[in-house]
C-alpha cells in the first residue's frame, strides 16, 4: 500500500490551509463600492406601479 507518512500528510493539509486563507485574505471586501444603479420593476403590465422595466 502507498500511504503517505502522517507528517508528509499534515504538511499538504497545512499546506492547503495556508493557500485557502491568502485566497481568502487577497479578495476584496464587499463594502462601500457595491453600487446597484438599476432595478428591475417589473413594468410594462396593467397595474404595475412603473410602466417601464428599468428604474435608473
């Protein structure tokens, strides 16, 4: 059987926790700079509040 020894097998884990959290940490936070410019209003039918399907 080709079992990798323990310490081989806690370094790939360490390893690959490692590459997931810098991954994590390289990602840009969600703040202030979402902006949503357009929504969808769904307009066009007869008792729909707007009557075109984008609000800007």
């Amino acid at each position: 059987m080709n079992h990798a020894p323990a310490r081989t097998r806690s370094q790939r884990q360490r390893a690959a926790l490692a590459i997931a959290l810098s991954c994590l940490a390289l990602t840009a936070p969600a703040g202030a700079a979402v902006m949503i410019s357009q929504v969808y209003g769904g307009g066009g039918n007869l008792g729909a509040t707007f009557t075109n399907d984008y609000v800007e």
